[in-house]
C-alpha cells in the first residue's frame, strides 16, 4: 500500500493529442513550442506534476527563454523540482549541440572584411556566456584567419589583458594584424572604461611591435560595437 501521493506522469500517459512525442512524430520538431521540446528531453515529471509542467517551471526560471536557459548554471537548473542533474545534462547537452550545429552552418569567411564578419564569427560562441572572453583573431597579409585565440576568461581590465600575452600569441602565428575581440555577458555592448584602456595599451604596443590592431569588437547578445567604426582606436 502506497502513501497516497500521486505518482509522476510519464508521456506515455498524455492524452494521444496532447503528447510531445506524438506531436514531433505528427508535426514534425520544428511546428512543438519550447515547452514541449524539454517536456521530450525530461521524459517524466514528479509527484502528480507532469514533464510539460516541470518544463514550464524550467522556463520560468529563464522568463521563458531558451537563449537565457543556455546561460544559467546546470546545477541550478537541476534544482528544479523533477528536474535533478540527470535531465539536466540532458537538456545542457541538446542545448549545446543545437550550439554546435550553428557554428558548423556558419563557417568562418576567408576573409574578415570588416566589423560585421568578425560579429557573425564571434557571436554565436560569445553572446550567451556568463562570463566576458578575450579573444585575439590572427589575421595574415590578405585579412585571412590564421588562428582565433583565448586569453583571459573573466572580468575584463587592464591588469588581465597584458600586452605581453595578447601579441606573444599573435607574433606565434605570423599574424600581419589583428583583431581583438570581448564580449559583455549584460547584452550591451557599449564600451567600458576598461575596454577603452585596454585598447589603448594594445595599440601602442602593436605600433611598437609592427602588429597592428585593426579593431576591437565588443559582442552584447545580438548587438555590436566596433572600436574602428565609432572612431575609438
């Protein structure tokens, strides 16, 4: 004899019309809502709460969306009630490899020909980190890439970022110039005080070096902002 509480609702358990499976079978992925997809992804709920009503509450810690879910900590997700860190390595996993299926859609230009190509490379790996990058794009003779290169992961400032390792970096691939590039976990992509004085260090010391710097692009969510466009280099 049970303790009276009522059990977990698996899909299976769903009216026919009403079950996400059914529905990505039916309709196909791409016409279930976002609730549904992790409703498929959790597979069951917990004490009377079904997997489309835990993957409600999932989207409710993110104010329903996706993009915000990906930035959130796992561990936290995984505190959802009927969550746990099983399903939620499982919805982290989908989410990346959705990640990687739009690097691989999105190859890198032969050539950066201005502010824009370096958004469209950046912005993908950047907009939905919780924490700010610093990444030197290498650049050869023709503006081809040569090599795209993390520095420091963290707040950025002028005590992290030294000159020192963005240009040994840089001098190791033979790069003819190059591009740094941040982006701000916010989504606003307005240079900061120390985004100015970092830049400032890294073109002296590039002119000193005969490696110049030909930008520095801030990525905020969608949004960018280019140092040599707005006349800040």
């Amino acid at each position: 004899m049970g303790y009276g509480w009522p059990m977990p609702l698996r899909l299976s358990e769903h009216q026919t019309h009403d079950r996400p499976r059914e529905r990505f079978w039916a309709v196909g992925p791409a016409a279930l809502t976002p609730q549904e997809l992790l409703a498929i992804l959790l597979g069951t709920g917990t004490q009377g709460r079904d997997a489309l009503t835990v993957a409600g509450e999932v989207l409710a810690r993110s104010e329903g969306s996706l993009r915000r879910l990906a930035g959130r900590p796992w561990a936290e997700v995984a505190q959802v009630p009927g969550v746990g860190r099983a399903k939620a390595a499982r919805v982290g996993a989908a989410i990346e490899l959705g990640r990687r299926v739009g690097l691989e859609t999105e190859p890198p230009p032969e050539r950066i020909r201005g502010p824009g190509d370096v958004h469209r490379f950046y912005a993908p790996r950047l907009r939905d980190l919780p924490v700010e990058e610093f990444h030197v794009l290498a650049l050869g003779s023709q503006s081809q890439i040569l090599a795209d290169l993390l520095i420091t992961r963290g707040i950025l400032n002028s005590s992290l970022v030294h000159p020192r390792e963005v240009f040994r970096a840089a001098i190791a691939e033979a790069a003819a110039g190059i591009i740094v590039v941040h982006n701000h976990p916010s989504g606003d992509p307005t240079p900061s005080a120390d985004d100015r004085a970092v830049t400032r260090q890294l073109v002296d010391a590039g002119r000193l070096l005969d490696v110049p710097v030909y930008d520095h692009v801030v990525v905020g969510g969608e949004r960018y902002v280019s140092f040599a466009e707005a006349g800040l280099l």
